[in-house]
C-alpha cells in the first residue's frame, strides 16, 4: 500500500500507519480512502484481530484533506446533488470505521486538522501526545466550507454545542492539552507512548461502541428547540454570526444549521445532514474564492512561486535596519525573532534604542501572557544592536531602509550605507508610494536596489510586496524573497510603478469614500456599508489611522510628478480642506474624520455635517457597496494589464492580505470573476457613467469579457496578462 502499512502484535492489536509516501504530510486523499476502506475491512473480517490503533508515520497526525484536489472539483452552480453523491465517501468511510464492530484508538502524535480530526473522533477512543506545537482543530470554515465527513456532528456529542460550536465557526486550533481539558482527547501521554497507551486501553477491554449509537445517547448539556439551554447557545450563535459574517460567508450559517437540524436525529441521518450542506459549500462560488486564495495561491506564495530559477537559496545572517521609526523597528523584531544579527540604525544612538522599546514591549507582552518565557526574549533582543554609526553596517548580506518616505532623506541614507556594506550586499527599501527605479538611481548598484513594502504592524501583517525596478537583478528578487521566507511572510512580487499595486488600489479605495462625502452622502452609510461588505475598516477611519497629512502629501507630490497627465478627483479638495483649513490631520493629531475621546473612543466628528452637507437623496447601501469594491477590482485589472502585476494570483492574495478586501470575494480579481465578467463590465459602465471615468473598464477585461475568458482560465494557459 502507498498510503498506510498493517501490522498486527502477538496480542491481536492491528497497527494502521498512516504516511503517503508522496508526501511531507499525511492528508486525505482518495488513494488512502480507497486503502483505508480496505484496511477497516481486514480489521473488522480477522477474528484474530481484538481491535486496531491507527498512527502516523510521520511528525503529525493528519494536515486534513487535500485540498490541492478539492479546489478543482469546486463547481460553481452546480447541483448539489452531483456534489452530495461524490463526497460523501469519505464521511461513509469514518461511519462504517466505529461501526466495524472492533474497539478503534487514535495514537494522536501531533498536528490532526479537518478530516484528519474527524478521523480521530470517528475512532473510539483518543490518545494523544502532550506536543504543545501540534494543533487539533476543524479549521475548514477559514476556506469558505464545513467538516464533511461527520465533524458537525461528533464533536457537538463529545462535548456539548456550547464548546462544540466556537471551534466550529471559528476554526480554532487547539493544543493536544487543552483538546483533552474539552474532552476531545480522551488520554494524554508523553511524546512516544500513544501507541503503547491506545494498545493497553483495548487491552483493558475498550469497547467498540460509540456513545452516540447506545441507546438513550444525549447530546451533553442538551439539544434541541424544547432545551433552555441550547435555545440560548443558538440565539448568541446566530447573533454571533450577524457580527462576524455580515451574511458575507455561507460556511458560519451552514455549520450552524447543521449542528441545530443533526443534533436532534439519530446520528446516520444527522451525517445526511451535513452532507447536503457540505454539498451546498462545493458548489458555492464563496468556497472556491477561498479556497482558491487563502489556501492554494498563498501556499504558493509561501512557497516563493514568482522566485527566479538557476539562483543559489540564500540566508540572511546579517541585517541592516536604517530609520527605527514603527517600521523600522517591526523589521527588526521580525527579523530578530528569525535568528537574524540585527543592526538598528537611526540619527542618534537614543532614537535607535527607542526602535528597540518597541521589540522589549512586544516580548513583555509575550511573556505576561505565557507565551514566551524570559530567557527566550532576552535571547531575541540580544540579536538587535542599536547604533547611530554607519560603518556597524559592514558585513550586513541585506540591508532595509524605513526611513521617511522623502526622495532626499532616502538618497542620502543610499549612499552612506554603499560605502559601508559589500559588494554582494542587496539594498531594499520599504516605500509605500515612491516608484523603486527613481529611487535607485541613487544608488551605485541599482541591479542590487529592490522594493521590500512591509506592512503595519510588522509584526502581525502577513504580506510583504516585492518591487522590481528596471534594473533590479534575478538575484536580487531571488535574495529578497528568500529573507521574506526566513521571517515567515508571504511575498508577492509586483513591477515598478506609482504606488506599486497594494498601496495605489488601496487608495482607489479611500478616496472613493472620500468621493461621496463629497456628493453628500452620509459618512456613517459610507463606513458602515464599508465594513458590511467585509473591508475591515470604513474608508474615512482608515484615512485618519494613515492620517490625512500624509495621504495629503502624497497626492500633492504625485500631482506634482505627473503634471498635467494628473487626473482629480472629488476627494482632492475634501483633502485640502481638512488639512489645510481645517487643521483635521488624522488620528495621531487627535482630530480628522472622527473625532477622538481620552478613553479610546471615537465617533463620526459631527462637524462634517456643516463642511459637506448631507444630501437630501441618499444612495442605497447597494450602490455604495458597489462603488467602493468596483473601484478596487477595475484598477487591479489596470494594474494587471499595465505590467505592474504578472498574474491574478498576486493580485488576489495581495489585496486580502494586504489591505483587508473581502475574503469571501477571493480578492480583487476573483471578485470580477465571482460577478461575471460581462456583468461586471456593463455595471462597471453604468458607474462610468454616473461617477466618471475611474470606473472605466480596461481594453483587454472587456475584451475577456465579449469573449468568455477569465483571468485564471488565461493565467492556466500561461497568458497571464489579458491585455487585449
């Protein structure tokens, strides 16, 4: 078999490995299905055979399924009943393991995700080892579907809904040690004595009956409308949803229907249950987005697809860190947490160490919360060095500048760090808006001169933005990408231009809110249809937390640079008004679109009211949504088809995990996909119509879109452009 290996003691007791041999991990896959059914078979039909512990060969458990293979069987609009037929192998195949008649264990030696827990909660009892770095959990609503083969169902029987269903709607991982405080582990042991333990429980004479098929099973603490209890768990579970979803993701209500309707049936047709909406998931566009972004292309991503080939792997043992402002001071911890040699560099030794506070804070926090003990993070803050000095840059293999975003200041800092570091060194520079080949030219090697764009707070985004400028080397995308791999990010990798793609979209996305307080809309519709649709923030909070003097600037230097190929908009003048006169500068400033209490708290500052006023005809909640999410996907395809993107998937992984656009939609340009190209088109030119020329369409989406390609069908091709 390629899948699982069957040996059985001199007491009787089978021992199933799990390990595909193809593998790194164990998932579910339909060859160890397909030996997995014949295993149980030899188990359940050998009378020598007392009972059986399935383990792993390998360092986890079971990642869950492949999900590689269920993204391509994901299809839109298509019968439910199709799907329901296919998939429903796998749930049959766990039923028929606990009803085989002999006592099953899970050795549980580390990480069980998704099927894999269902396969461990199928068996009859749990052993796992306390591994605090495994993770147990069903995180299978994270990507837009529900656990199919029986999770909705067995672990509200194991542990009640009240516990059953935070891990359910969330996808919430748990260590092996709180798993078994919950009772979804039933022993835990030392690592390596899972195996000895799961053989002595049959020994001791473990029975090979679920609790769930003896007679009289309840589910603990109660189920059903006629139970208190569980009334009160379903109406917090429904406003719970209301609060998180915005009715955005069918997986939280699916879950939730399926837990309620299976709960109160016997557990064969509580597994019909939540096959149907299992079903109902794979043929819902939602699941495919995320699956397709947040597993599939940030997988890739992660795993440096856009990397050069024929490159050397390189590792950063050295860093340069110039400017220890919030950035610079998030590079560094990052960097230092990855074992890296930091060098802090700012204007005086103070500033540098003032950086430095920023990693102690982090760390302190760590350690209050049990997280980290005190010798791990004084290991950590040992690795950044503070200096005013650049000659302490010498022997630094990369080197990052996160200074103020000024073209002088970053010349200057250029220069001073090339005549210090060597030859082999690469430069890069976190700028948000600044385009990398005019930067370069203040350098002496611009073939080693890169974009590295952070986002804040280092420490928690996930992205990290690769510019390319005109001269910028394989090497030096290769380097950069393997640094990024080494702090645990995920890169995308963009072309030169202004604004790069993440930061100009982003602000397609801003200054359209900006727009419609222009025009009189509400500015409380305008940020709570924002976050309605699933951004995580309104347009107008978002602009005061950047602060508007920069967002100010920034359009007054590209209004500059661009002269009369500059295009206005509505929002410039609201800008220029709020800064200039009205001395609004943004959240720092204690004053911007909000206004701002000393105990944290904000509202709407009232006097908006008097400086735009309201109109008297307000838009429907629709067309703002529409407005705000179409300004957004017409400029990724802009930026797609302009050569400043190379394929969808940047463009989709770099929007979700970039700036907050709605997961369920699968990012920018999956979202035009998930409306339909066509339908987008002729909305998109309804609003051209109506608001001007940003919602204009560009030649080759239109051009897809009278013909019936997608921007993935002609990625798959190897036409990633859809320039016309």
């Amino acid at each position: 078999m390629n899948t699982l290996d069957i040996k059985t003691d001199s007491n009787g007791i089978a021992l199933i490995t799990i390990d595909l041999k193809d593998r790194s991990m164990n998932v579910v896959s339909p060859e160890f299905i397909a030996e997995f059914d014949q295993a149980i078979d030899q188990v359940a039909g050998d009378e020598n055979i007392k009972g059986a512990v399935v383990a792993s060969g390998k360092s986890s458990f079971i990642a869950g399924a492949d999900l590689l293979q269920i993204v391509d069987e994901i299809d839109p609009g298509a019968d439910p009943k199709v799907a329901f037929a296919k998939w429903s192998g796998l749930q049959q195949l766990y039923r028929k393991l606990e009803t085989c008649g002999k006592p099953v264990v899970a050795a549980i030696n580390g990480t069980a995700l998704g099927g894999g827990l269902e396969l461990c909660l199928a068996c009859h009892y749990r052993v796992a080892a306390d591994n605090p770095r495994a993770k147990l959990g069903q995180p299978e609503v994270q990507v837009g579907l529900l656990p199919g083969a029986g999770g909705t169902q067995r672990l509200p029987r194991l542990i009640g809904l009240e516990a059953a269903l935070p891990l359910l709607l969330q996808g919430t991982h748990l260590s092996p040690a709180k798993a078994a405080e919950l009772g979804i582990v039933d022993l835990l042991v030392e690592s390596g004595q899972e195996i000895d333990a799961a053989k002595q429980w049959i020994l001791d004479g473990g029975e090979a009956v679920q609790p769930w098929d003896k007679k009289g099973f309840k589910v603990p603490g109660g189920a059903g409308l006629m139970n208190p209890k569980a009334i009160q768990t379903q109406m917090f579970g429904v406003a719970l949803l209301q609060k998180t979803t915005n009715h955005n993701y069918p997986a939280p209500i699916a879950i939730m229907s399926a837990v309620y309707e299976g709960s109160v049936l016997p557990i064969d047709t509580a597994l019909q249950i939540e096959s149907k909406y299992f079903a109902e998931m794979l043929t819902n566009v939602v699941a495919r987005n995320m699956v397709r972004t947040l597993f599939v292309n940030k997988g890739a991503a992660d795993k440096l697809v856009r990397r050069p080939q024929g490159i050397d792997k390189s590792k950063v043992t050295k860093l340069g860190v110039l400017g220890a402002g919030m950035m610079g001071a998030g590079i560094a911890f990052v960097s230092a947490r990855a074992g890296m040699q930091v060098v802090l560099l700012d204007r005086s030794k103070d500033d540098a160490e003032k950086g430095k506070d920023y990693s102690r804070k982090l760390l302190q926090k760590r350690i209050d919360r049990g997280r980290m003990d005190a010798d791990a993070a004084a290991e950590i803050l040992e690795q950044i060095h503070t200096t005013d000095d650049y000659a302490e840059l010498d022997g630094c293999e990369y080197v990052i500048e996160a200074v103020f975003e000024d073209r002088g200041i970053k010349a200057d800092v250029t220069a001073k760090t090339e005549a210090v570091i060597g030859s082999d060194a690469i430069f890069g520079s976190n700028t948000s808006t600044l385009p990398i080949t005019g930067l370069a030219e203040a350098s002496r090697r611009p073939e080693s001169f890169i974009g590295i764009h952070f986002f804040s707070p280092v420490d928690k985004m996930p992205l990290v933005e690769v510019i390319v400028g005109e001269k910028t080397s394989d090497k030096a995308i290769a380097r950069t990408l393997d640094y990024i791999q080494q702090i645990r990010k995920t890169p995308i990798v963009v072309n030169d231009s202004r604004g790069f793609y993440t930061s100009r979209v982003f602000s397609t996305f801003t200054r359209e809110g900006i727009a419609m307080l222009a025009e009189g809309v509400n500015p409380a519709l305008i940020e709570n249809v924002a976050k309605h649709a699933g951004m995580p923030v309104g347009p107008l909070a978002v602009t005061d937390e950047v602060t508007l003097e920069l967002a100010y600037k920034i359009g007054k230097q590209t209004k500059a640079d661009l002269g009369d190929d500059y295009v206005a908009t509505p929002a410039d003048d609201v800008m220029e008004k709020m800064v200039v006169e009205l001395d609004r500068r943004g959240k720092r400033f204690g004053a911007g679109f909000y206004e701002y209490s000393d105990d944290g708290s904000k509202r709407l500052w009232p006097g908006l009211a008097q400086h735009f006023s309201p109109s008297s005809e307000q838009p429907s909640p629709e067309e703002v949504k529409t407005r705000l999410l179409y300004v957004q996907a017409i400029d990724a395809a802009r930026c797609l088809e302009e050569g400043v993107l190379t394929h969808p998937a940047d463009a989709d992984v770099g929007s979700i995990f970039g700036w907050g656009f709605p997961p369920y939609t699968g990012g920018t340009l999956s979202f035009i996909e998930t409306v339909g190209l066509k339908a987008f088109v002729a909305e998109a030119d309804r609003l051209a119509k109506s608001y001007g020329a940003r919602f204009q369409v560009p030649d080759g989406l239109r051009a897809m879109a009278e013909s019936g390609d997608t921007y993935y069908g002609l990625a798959g091709k190897g036409e990633a452009r859809s320039a016309a």
